[in-house]
C-alpha cells in the first residue's frame, strides 16, 4: 500500500498546489493526482554503460488515484545533458504500452550523459510530463591496453597512475574491467556505483568467452590539480579455488596460471570543452604486491596485516613515494570486453546484522558425552554481553550468533598488542553432539555448541586480521565472502573485541514484492526464502554460499526463477544470467550446461541435463512473462532452437539428476521426456510471440510427436504414470527408489496435459491425491499423512497444480505441514534460510550426509511463486505479460486455519496488492490496489446471487460466473483504481478506497 500511502500524504500536503494546476474531481479537497514515475533504461533507473550500437530500451510507469486512468500515449525525448540539445524523439506514438519500449537512437555519442523525459497523454484528456532522469553511454576500449602487475607473492596486487588536470572538470567518467576482481580509487577514495558500496566487480561471466565492464560516474572525485587513479586487484572468481575448474589459465599470459589483469579507460571533460583521456598501458602504470591482503580467496578467506595498511595507508594517493613499485607487463585477452553493470553485488546497508548472542569456551573445559548425555560431549558455555567490550584470551574462543544465515562478511573493533593474529572462522550451524542414527556420515563433527564444519567441504572460510600497533582497529574483509550465521574468534595473545556487526552481500534490486499471513511459521517460510535468495543472488544465481562449491547451478536457477522475480527488482540480474547461458551454449555445441559459468566440476559444464540445461529457455520466458519484454526472445530464440535441436538430436544425460532429492521420484528419463515436451510448448509460444510462423508449426508438430510417444510408454489405458516400470531404474543418485505414479510424474503430466481423456485425467488426480494424503502410510510407508516427496522438479509446480486442479485445501494441508518432508519442517527446527534438503537436520537426528548439505539453498522456496499466484491471488495473464492486465483470485484457506493473507507485487506498471481476510475458511474481506494504466480480471470466490446484488460501484463491474482453478466463481472485471469488498452475511458490498476518485 505504499502508493496508497503517498497519494493520501500528497493529497493532505500540497491540495492547494495542485488545484491550480490539475482538475478539482471531488469535494472535499479531494484532487485527482497522475504522475508519471520510475523512468528506466534497460530496467535500471540511472543506467551506466548503455551500448550505443544496441536499440535502448526505456520503461516508466503511471501513479494515479483516478479509477480508470491510463495512458493512450507516448513521446520519448533525449537531450544531451551538458548541451541540452535534442538528439531523439519518439513523436507521438499511440500507445498503452510503457515498459520495454525499444528505440533505434543514432545519434548517441560514447562516454556522455543523456537526459531523458517522457510524455503521457491521458485518458481523462491531460498532457503529463515525468521529471527528467538520465543515462550513461559505453565507451571504447580498443586503444586500452590489458596490464598485469607484478607479482611474487600471494599479496593482493595494487596498481596506479598519476594525471595532472588540465583545468576545471566538467564531468569525468570512469570505465574499467578486471581478470579478477577490482576495486578502484580517486586520490584515496573509493569508487562506488550509484551510492552503493558495490564489490566484486567485474562479477562472474565465463572469462574465457567474455568479461563485463563497469561504468561509473566520477566526476565529484576528480578535482584539484592532481589525481591518482588506484587500483587494487582480488582473486575473485577468476583466480581462486572457487575458478580452478572454469580454465581461465587460457584466457591471458601464461596458459598454466590464472593470472590477474587490469584495464581501463577514464575520459575528463572540461569546462573549456578540452578532454583528457587515461588509459592503462605499460608506459603510465605501475604495479606492487606489497599490499595489506596477505591472501584472498572466495572458499578459503582473506588475510590482512594492518602493520603493511599502516605502511602504506596512502598509496593511491598524490603524496605516496612509489619508487620501489615495479611497471606492469600488457597482455592480450583471448575472450571479449562488454560493457555490464546488470548484475553488480554490493553492500546492503539495510539488511546489516546485529549479534544476539556470544559466548566463550575452552577446549580444555569441554565435558565428557557421558556428563552432556550425547555422542559427542559438549563445551562449556560462558555467556557474554556481546553489546559491550568482550575480552577474549588466547586460547579462549569466541562463538557469536548473528542471529540469521546469510552471505556477506563480519565486520568488528579490536584492540591488542600488535602482530597478534585475530582469526575469525564461519558456520552456518552449531554442532548438537549428536550422530545420525540412520546416516553414518551424518551428525555432529564435534561437541555440542562448537562450530558444525563437515558440510562446509573443502573451503577454509576463515579470516585473519594481523593486528598494527594503533590502539584500536575496525576491520572487516573486501576480497571475500561467507555464508554463514555463527563467526567463531580466536587470538594467539589477549584482545578485546566490539562493535560486532554482519555486513550482508547481495545483487538483488530493491524489493518488490511481499507477503504476510496469520500463520508465523509461514511468515519466516517467506523470510527465510527471501534471506536465500540475497544470500545466492551474487552476481549470478549460485546454489550455495558458503562451502567449496558456489556455482551457477542451472536446475536452481531456473525453478526459482519466476519466484525470484516477485521478491525482488532482479530483470537486469537475471538478464545479465540470460547472456552468460546464451555466450555458454554458442561456445559449447549449442548445449546450456547444467553449471553456467563453468565451475566446480568442469564436467557438469558440458551436461545436457533436463531441467537444468532447460533454464536457457524457461528464464527468457520467466522474463517476458514479467516483463513483456520480447528482446530476449527474439535476440535468442535461433540459439534456443539450436539447443532443442541439439536435444531432439542427442537427447539428455539419462543418469543426471532428474527429481534431484525426492524421497519417492520419478525416474530421470521421465523427466527428460516431460522436460522436454514442456520446452517445446514454451518454444511455440515465444514463436507466436514474435511472430514466427514457421517455428511455432514446427513445435506445435514437435509437442504432438513427443506427447503421442510419451503416452504410448509413459501412462497406461486407465491413466496410471508408470515413472518407474517403464524405464526399468531402481533408484536415484541419493538411494531414494524410483516408483510409478509419483507425485512429480502425476503434476507434470497434468502441467503438460500429457492424457488422451478426462478418465485418465481424473485417475491421475486421485492418484495424486491419495499420495500425498498417505493415510496410514498406505501409498509412502514410513512418511506422515499430508506430506510432499517431490524434490528440485517437482517443488515448484506441486501447489500449482493442486489449485488449478481444484484441489487448493490439499496445497493448503501442504503448505502448513511440519513433519518431514515438508516446508514448515526446516521452520521447526529453527531454520533461518531454506535448506538444501528436506532433511538437513533435525533435532532427533542431528545433521544429514555432509557430502551435499547446505542451510541456505533457495531452491525450496519455490513455493513462494504460488503464494504470490494463488494464496494471494497476483497472477500474470499470458495474453497480456508484464502485468498490463491482471489476473486477481485470492484462494482462502477453506479449513480456516490461515484468517489472513496480504500480498504485493511492485511490477513494472506499479504496485498491485491483494490481501484478503477470512471467518471459519470463508472470505470475509478482500482489499486491492491496481495500478494506473492496466486493468485485472478478479475472481472470487462467491455465489451468483451475492455478485448479481452488489451495488455498483464505479470501476467494478460483475461479468458473471466462471470456472477458475476447479471452482464455480464469480468474475469482475476492474478499472485501475483501489477497491475493498466486503461480505456479510452472504450478501457483498463494493467501495472505493480512501483518496480514489472516479472520473
């Protein structure tokens, strides 16, 4: 409601203003207000290093409290921002349209700063004009040469050059890109994007292929007579573990080391129209590896001495004596340089944790696990106040719980006698003193109360701060990152440590989209969710952050991708993603692996797996679907159909990885047919979506054929799904037994319509029902009534398609179950991130097989996109993507045990909320806000009786009943505007929400 919000404030505030300006409609003060807001260029507001060579695409939206309003049309105008002169105009263009709208512009310059404003003519008949924002050009690089520092230790190399200004600076504007990662500096500043403390850039693309560059706006630090431009260089994903298995060594110098490079270019205008241009080149740079960051590395931690921070405090600056650095060599990239801010991570400020809790012990005070009445003992806690100065022994050490899982890095005050080594190590979970009975590799690793490390694998994630000689010192690290909860401290002298905080690491955009019940276990569902996945958003979508593996698993990506795109502002971020599958598949026999960008298992890379390679098709259609956007689709759409080629041709990986983590799954051949049936409808779709008659006959004929094949083996005269016999497999790659009917088998056959008549499709329903209902463990012996067993496939689609099968009071019994597995079960058991697996840990048990086992995995949290779509009822309409018309049905908790469900979904065209309120499972109360410029359908669930007898209400109108999701409904159709419903002893009434008006 906050557009509500800021309606109701403007109109308390500034009635008088307005009222000179913008037609009276009401009395009482009440004043139509329209704006036109939140300009965009490429889904960025403010948008750095747009491409010249490419068409731009821009994007606004409309505020109003005027039931109805709209846009009828349309004029784009570019200025140059230092000239103010005209470069491009739209004209008027008919049209409704205001996201994604395409325009060839052909006389954009490079490095230069365009305004931008649009002008909207109303359906009420007024001319608005939005306030101007702007955008940045790209730059090119041709004449920049890639240097290389010298190194001869493992210190994170520092570079610079010097320039002295040639007069006063008009603008300035700096490009630059890293084999590695960099972090740049202007006479000891930091360079920083947007007002945000970005890190890690360049981000993470197949260096081999490719490499983004970054632009930033720097004019406010160039100034005085001279400037030096610093650099410092980090391992990043490029030369550390986390890259080993990418064979970046190829990429530049010598091909048996990943060796970091640097280049850039900054352009410096003038007031007296005179510029400067600095490049890297071997002539003007110099190198040192004499740096504070002893080490760096993604997996293993940083370590930093403040005695050589102390010593060189000033090194990019004017006064620092560079006699000893050394020159840099120049290399040549094999890969190309683009121009890329979609995807940067940064700092976010706003999630910062706060400890609430610490404790100290000591090894030699651990007692037996005779006296801690557990397998393995338990230490003896010694709680402090961790608000106030802690005073930590040598030998001592020091556990503190952050209180939330998350991926990021700590940041503390410490004070002790100089060379001392603090050393900071992180955990996502504390050891309960317990084994797996029914796991051998299960269970703790440790006493109750120490640090749980076994899952952790191979990365050290460990810190060291090297303590100077100044009585207090603030660190926190910048060439790595965690993820964890619980940091443990420990010194090799006394120190006093304070001022713990967590510093959270993400590349999410800002929030949109939220979700609250009555329920509080679903409530921490939803944070948990949205904590995984800022925690996994780091310049790519990764699986996990915290143990030696971080990759860009593609299975995770792209089931949790439509979910992804209601919490948070994250088009550009998964567009960015969308370019590094594209490059990956164009250099690897047209195949999207099921790691992108390669990492980890270099194998993995190159498997063609269902459901995992398949994110190269079904996130470009995420992406229109929220968008309505076609630019993906028709930039990639030859690249996709070479892939679908190269399946119909090859065919995917029978052994990898199908229902991955299903306790009762459906054989991974199954899922290969399903997965790509389901891919060649998505693939006719985008077809008819641009037009292209040819492609779309060809898989409509495709999905025929395999659909005829599929039933032919697949499901039986009655409509049983044989996802086990008639594969012949036994079982999965996690010991889980492969069975007929199971419930991912039965929800995709009836996603895809994969049944010759209603019969068969009714058996499939009751088999699924019976399943999942499990009465007295009838269908899955030793598993509770009303539990789920899909795994990766079938998360995402399980409440879904229950609803859309009538059969929302199973999704219910579904959502709301805590025993294993379920998703309420990790809720239980004190989760503050989705887990990896159904059962990752549990207090009867202790922790699952460490091999595979992460507390923060977002894949699970699939689930949200059905408390967007259904619960609350905020569902796209195919016919009109991008939220342009709305599909509003709010599905009540029918058992009663949810009284309450608010959603909302900042989409392009602007806020849409619905929220609803129910007695005894039936609704109650239904609020909804629709935003100017689009229209809904609204579904609810009441009898034709009460809809026919509402009283008229303006923007509402009652088109009769239809059948939604299984159920006998009543349809509306809704104006833009802001309504509440209210239902009374059967009968409804219908009002405008305060500060709306009618035309």
């Amino acid at each position: 409601m906050k557009y509500r919000n800021r309606i109701i404030a403007v109109l308390m505030g500034t009635t008088m203003a307005l009222s000179s300006v913008l037609p009276v409609m009401a009395s009482d003060n009440n004043v139509a207000v329209t704006t036109v807001e939140n300009l965009e260029v490429g889904y960025q507001s403010e948008a750095m290093g747009v491409e010249t060579e490419q068409n731009v695409r821009f994007s606004w939206n409309m505020q109003s409290n005027l039931i109805g309003q709209s846009q009828v049309a349309y004029q784009i105008d570019v200025t140059d921002a230092e000239t103010g002169e005209n470069v491009f105009s739209t004209g008027k263009v008919e049209s409704d349209k205001s996201t994604g709208i395409e325009c060839s512009i052909e006389g954009l310059k490079k490095e230069k700063r365009y305004n931008w404003i649009v002008t909207v003519d109303t359906k009420d008949g007024q001319t608005i004009t939005s306030e101007p924002a702007s955008f940045v050009t790209d730059t090119d690089m041709s004449s920049a040469s890639w240097i290389m520092p010298v190194q001869e230790s493992g210190n994170a190399p520092l570079l610079r050059t010097e320039k002295k200004l040639s007069g006063k600076v008009k603008s300035a504007y700096l490009y630059m890109s890293a084999l590695g990662t960099y972090t740049a500096y202007i006479n000891g500043t930091e360079v920083t994007a947007k007002g945000k403390d970005d890190i890690f850039a360049p981000g993470w693309t197949d260096y081999k292929y490719y490499t983004n560059y970054q632009t930033y706006d720097v004019t406010d630090l160039v100034t005085g007579e001279d400037m030096v431009l610093g650099v410092q260089l980090g391992n990043g994903w490029y030369a550390g573990e986390i890259g080993d298995d990418g064979g970046y060594g190829v990429c530049i110098g010598d091909e048996d080391s990943t060796e970091l490079a640097l280049i850039g270019r900054m352009v410096i205008n003038y007031e007296d129209g005179s510029q400067d241009v600095v490049e890297t080149n071997d002539r003007d740079w110099i190198s040192s590896d004499y740096s504070a960051v002893v080490e760096n590395d993604f997996f293993n931690g940083e370590t930093y001495d403040a005695n050589i921070a102390k010593e060189i405090s000033d090194w990019n600056t004017t006064e620092y004596d560079t006699s000893d650095w050394s020159g840099v060599t120049v290399g040549t990239y094999t890969g190309e340089l683009r121009s890329g801010t979609k995807a940067m991570a940064y700092v976010a400020d706003q999630y910062e944790l706060t400890p609430v809790s610490a404790f100290t012990y000591n090894d030699a005070e651990t007692i037996s696990k005779k006296q801690a009445e557990n397998d393995y003992g338990a230490v003896t806690k010694h709680e402090v106040d961790v608000t106030g100065d802690i005073s930590l022994k040598a030998g001592d050490k020091l556990i503190v719980d952050m209180g939330q899982n998350a991926a990021g890095a700590v940041k503390f005050t410490v004070s002790g006698e100089k060379d001392t080594v603090v050393k900071m190590t992180h955990a996502e979970m504390l050891n309960d003193g317990k084994a797996n009975p029914d796991i051998d590799e299960g269970g703790s690793d440790g006493p109750e109360g120490s640090l749980y490390m076994k899952a952790i694998t191979n990365a050290e994630v460990t810190d060291r701060y090297i303590l100077s000689d100044d009585e207090e010192q603030t660190f926190s690290p910048t060439l790595t990152y965690h993820g964890y909860r619980y940091v443990q401290f420990e010194a090799n002298a006394d120190v006093t440590i304070k001022n713990i905080s967590g510093k959270v690491f993400t590349g999410v955009g800002e929030k949109t989209g939220t979700l609250e019940t009555s329920n509080s276990d679903i409530n921490q569902l939803v944070n948990n969710t949205d904590w995984s996945q800022m925690s996994n958003y780091v310049s790519i979508p990764t699986d996990c952050p915290q143990r030696g593996e971080r990759a860009g698993w593609t299975g995770d990506a792209q089931l949790f991708a439509a979910t992804g795109v209601y919490n948070y502002d994250v088009y550009s971020f998964l567009e960015n993603y969308n370019d590094v599958m594209q490059e990956h598949a164009a250099e690897n026999e047209n195949t999207y692996g099921s790691i992108m960008p390669s990492a980890f298992v270099g194998f993995f890379a190159q498997l063609a797996a269902s459901g995992w390679s398949d994110a190269g098709i079904i996130i470009p259609w995420v992406l229109y679907q929220q968008t309505g956007d076609t630019t993906l689709i028709q930039k990639y759409y030859e690249q996709m159909n070479a892939y679908m080629d190269k399946i119909a041709t090859d065919g995917y990986d029978e052994s990898m990885f199908g229902d991955w983590l299903g306790m009762a799954p459906a054989s991974t051949p199954y899922l290969n047919a399903v997965y790509q049936i389901y891919t060649t409808q998505i693939m006719k779709k985008m077809a008819d979506v641009i037009g292209n008659t040819e492609m779309s006959e060809k898989y409509q004929s495709s999905y025929d054929a395999l659909k005829a094949a599929f039933l032919e083996k697949y499901v039986d005269a009655e409509g049983n799904v044989l996802s086990q016999s008639a594969d012949g497999v036994d079982e999965s790659n996690h010991g889980y037994k492969f069975v007929d009917n199971a419930q991912t088998a039965l929800l995709w056959a009836l996603k895809c319509e994969l049944y010759e008549n209603d019969d068969q499709r009714n058996t499939m329903i009751e088999n699924l029902i019976t399943n999942i209902k499990n009465e007295g463990g009838s269908v899955r012996e030793g598993m509770d009534e009303n539990t789920l067993s899909v795994g990766f496939l079938g998360v995402n689609v399980i409440l879904p398609v229950l609803t859309e099968i009538g059969a929302a009071d199973v999704a219910y019994d579904l959502l709301l179950q805590d025993a294993m597995p379920s998703w309420l079960y990790s809720v239980k058991n004190g989760s503050t991130t989705i887990w990896e697996r159904w059962n990752s840990y549990s207090t009867e048990n202790s922790f699952g097989d460490p091999s595979m086992n992460s507390f923060n995995h977002y894949s699970y949290g699939a689930c949200l996109e059905w408390m967007y779509k259904y619960m609350c009822g905020i569902e796209i309409d195919e016919a009109a993507p991008g939220f342009k018309h709305i599909i509003l049905q709010p599905t009540v908790d029918a058992s009663g045990r949810i009284e309450y469900a608010n959603g909302s979904y900042d989409s392009l065209y602007g806020e849409i909320v619905s929220d609803w309120t129910s007695k005894d499972g039936v609704l109650d109360t239904y609020h909804v806000e629709i935003p100017a410029n689009t229209t809904a359908t609204l579904y609810l669930p009441v009898d034709e009786a009460a809809a026919s007898a509402m009283p008229e209400t303006a923007g509402i109108a009652f088109t009769g009943m239809n059948t939604n999701n299984g159920e006998t409904v009543a349809e509306f159709t809704l104006e833009s505007g802001c309504y509440d419903f209210q239902m009374t002893d059967g009968a409804i009434t219908s009002s405008l929400a305060e500060g709306y008006l009618a035309q």
